[in-house]
C-alpha cells in the first residue's frame, strides 16, 4: 500500500514536471522536481497518518505536488546560479587572454601599417605564424616575417 502511494506521488511529481518542461528547462530544474516530488509524497503520506479528515493517498498526492513545486523553484535558482557562473568563467578567460594578448604594428614601405597579434606562453612570445621569440619582438624583427 506505501509503495502504491509513493507511485501515485512520483508520478503526479513526473506528470507535473512533464507538463511545465521548456525548451530551456535545465536538468537541475527537472531532478530537483522529482527529488522533491518523491520527498513530498513521503512527506505527505505522514501527515495524511496524522491530520484529521486527510488520508495517506491524499496526502502523498497534496505532498508531491507541494515538493515538485518546491523542487522546480530549488533546481531553477541552481540553474541560474550555474548560468551565472559560466558567464564569469567566459568573462574571467577572455580579461586572460587581452592580458596576453600584445598587437604591434609593422609599418610597411607603400605607408601602410600591419598589425601583427602576439601571444605571451610562459617566458616566451608566440607570433601569428607559431614562431617563438624570447622576448617582446620589435618591429623590425617582425617587418621581415610580415610587413612589406
């Protein structure tokens, strides 16, 4: 008879999720929905034992609906927490890369000028062409490779 009660639940806490699900819905949205809705039913047969007028069903029922509700609300703030961070991760990387990033321009003998992007690794300057310099290159080092 539990076990028959905590099937209705986590089936009204599937359905409910189902029914809300978005194209944008996260899974920690819909785990934390099932988590909920399976602790609510639980939670929810107890107190059907112990308030008057409400059954065991009705209360695993009343139970999954609450903890699905809650479940969805827990796993969205994760999920926008998640989101938040990848943000700042993406944010963090690219400040890192500017940082190791140097333009130089190489100016050319028609006037022109040509920017050439050097990358630092470590001790060393990498150049467009993966050739490695020890230091910052000048531009003449670099008028041979790149300018004309």
């Amino acid at each position: 008879m539990i076990a028959r009660m905590c099937t209705v639940g986590m089936v009204s806490a599937a359905m409910l999720v189902g029914g809300c699900e978005t194209a944008n819905q996260s899974p920690n949205t819909a785990t934390d929905a099932v988590i909920g809705g399976g602790l609510g039913a639980g939670l929810g047969m107890m107190a059907g034992n112990n308030i008057r007028g409400l059954n065991r069903g009705e209360g695993a029922i009343a139970g999954a609906l609450v903890g699905t509700l809650l479940g969805a609300a827990i796993g969205q703030q994760s999920d926008k927490a998640d989101r938040n961070n990848a943000q700042m991760n993406a944010q963090l990387q690219s400040v890192q890369e500017q940082a190791l990033t140097t333009i130089i321009n190489v100016n050319n003998s028609n006037g022109s000028t040509t920017p050439v992007v050097i990358r630092r690794s470590g001790n060393q300057y990498i150049g467009p062409r993966g050739e490695y310099y020890n230091a910052l290159p000048t531009t003449d080092q670099l008028r041979p490779v790149y300018g004309f």
